[in-house]
C-alpha cells in the first residue's frame, strides 16, 4: 500500500531532498559508530582494560551527539507538520493544496542545513545540525584515533 505524500510538490522541493541527505548522513554516523563496538572483544594483551573504558566512554559520547541530531531533526519535522496543518485549518484549504507561496512566513521551519532564500526568523536549526554533524564526525576520528594508538 502507497502512502500519499504529506506536502505538496512545492514544499517537498524546499526541504525534502536536504533532510533526506541529512537522514543519510545522521544513518551513516551511527552505523560507523555501531561498527566501532566490535573493537570491545579484542582480548586484553592487545588493548589493555584502560583502553575498554577510555573506548566505551567516547562510544557513549558519540551517541548522545547522534541521538541528539536525530532527535532534534524529529522535533523539527513535527514542528513542519504542524504548522502545516495550523495553516491549512486557517486558510481553510486541504493540507496537500498549502504550497511554498502560504508559508512564506515561516520558510525558517523548512531549513535543513542551508539557508532559503527569503527566510525570515532563527537560523538556529542550520547551525546546530552542521555542528552536531560535525561534532559526530570529529568524536568519531578522535574514537579510531584511540584505537589505533591503544593497539599499535
């Protein structure tokens, strides 16, 4: 069974393909850090107990970064599903008829990590998912960094 798509053509083109990448991106962290979890059986003469610990701390630090991206990215979507439907019952149209040209005052909501062009309002969701993606990607270095310097 096919679902129907929730916003129109005109509003998927603004956000949809960026939070897509996005959600790729947030999946390709977490599976990475997933895969880190295996260098927990190596035996002890190769890294030492310290090392298990030092390894599981920066694993769990890793995934309060990923949970938070995805957390928020969540909230946000809400927040657009919301609005969405707010302003469909104002202007008292079907929610699939609400395109770009309604929302113009709240294309801020639409952003993902670039800014639109004519959004007015907080950026604060484009910095926080590029420093949040960031920050995933710097913890996961620093992770096979120790890796590498606890085994060789």
């Amino acid at each position: 069974m096919k679902s129907t798509p929730l916003y129109s053509e005109s509003i998927r083109v603004l956000y949809e393909s960026k939070r897509n990448r996005l959600k790729r991106i947030t999946s390709l962290l977490f599976a990475s850090a997933g895969c880190l979890w295996f260098f927990l059986y190596l035996p002890e003469s190769i890294m030492p107990f310290q090392g298990h610990e030092a390894f599981k701390l920066k694993q769990y630090q890793i995934y309060v970064v990923l949970m938070t991206l995805w957390g928020l990215d969540f909230r946000r979507e809400f927040k657009r599903i919301d609005f969405i439907a707010r302003k469909s019952h104002e202007l008292k149209k079907d929610i699939m008829q609400i395109d770009s040209n309604d929302i113009e005052d709240s294309l801020h909501l639409f952003e993902v990590y670039t800014f639109l062009p004519g959004a007015k309002g907080y950026h604060i969701a484009v910095i926080i998912n590029w420093i949040f993606c960031m920050l995933g990607i710097g913890l996961l270095i620093s992770q096979i960094n120790l890796l590498l310097k606890t085994v060789l």
